[in-house]
C-alpha cells in the first residue's frame, strides 16, 4: 500500500511557474514507476506526464511537452512536477500516482493522491 500526498499547487498568473511535490509513503517507492494526471472541471482526467522507477524515462502528454518537467528523488521517496509556461488551459486538479508499469491510461496506476489546485489566471 502506498500514500501519496500532493502539495505545491495555486494561482499563478499565465507565463508564469509552480512546482508540485508528491511525498510517497508506505511502499517501496522506488520500485513504483510514478506519474502525474490532472482534471479540469467538466472534463475527464488526463495524463500529464510519468517517470520510469529504473531508467528514469520520462514520458509526457503532447499539451505540456516542452513546458512541464516531471522528476523524482528515491532517497525522499519524492515525485516533482515542475511547471513552466503556465497557461489558462492548464488550470485543474492535478493528481500524482503510482504504478508498477506506467502508460498514458489512468487504469494503469494503482495508488493515487487526492490533488493539489492550480489555478492559471489570464
């Protein structure tokens, strides 16, 4: 079993940047392939970005490639979201998970956080 907790989000003004972190507990963290989801309101959620537990590969949605940064820290059991550019179209909840093998789908993650806000006005 693992716990995630997010923490990191707000208002920001377009262009400009957030970081959010992703503490895990509970788990062997670095065993867990770890990815980051948002859901805007009124919509479905949708991958963001994820992170390989072994190579470290990364993999992003097309609308934040270039812009959003996903990293992680296995001694700190920790999962960043680093975020640039910001626009009012990235306003959502955004959620990290866990899964023992990361796709784009959401049904591929086991272990989820309850999410942070970002709000990106214009």
């Amino acid at each position: 079993q693992v716990q995630l907790v997010e923490s990191g989000g707000g208002l920001v003004q377009a262009g400009g940047s957030l970081r959010l972190s992703c503490a895990a507990s509970g788990g062997t963290f670095r065993r867990y392939d770890m990815g980051w989801f948002r859901q805007a309101p009124g919509k479905e959620r949708e991958f963001v970005a994820a992170i390989r537990w072994n190579t470290g590969r990364t993999l992003y949605a097309e609308t934040v490639k270039d812009r959003f940064t996903i990293s992680r820290d296995n001694a700190n059991n920790m999962v960043y979201l680093q975020m640039d550019r910001l626009q009012p179209e990235d306003t959502a909840v955004y959620s990290c998970a866990a899964a023992s093998l990361a796709t784009m789908s959401d049904r591929s993650f086991t272990y989820w956080g309850q999410g942070t806000q970002v709000t990106v006005s214009s």
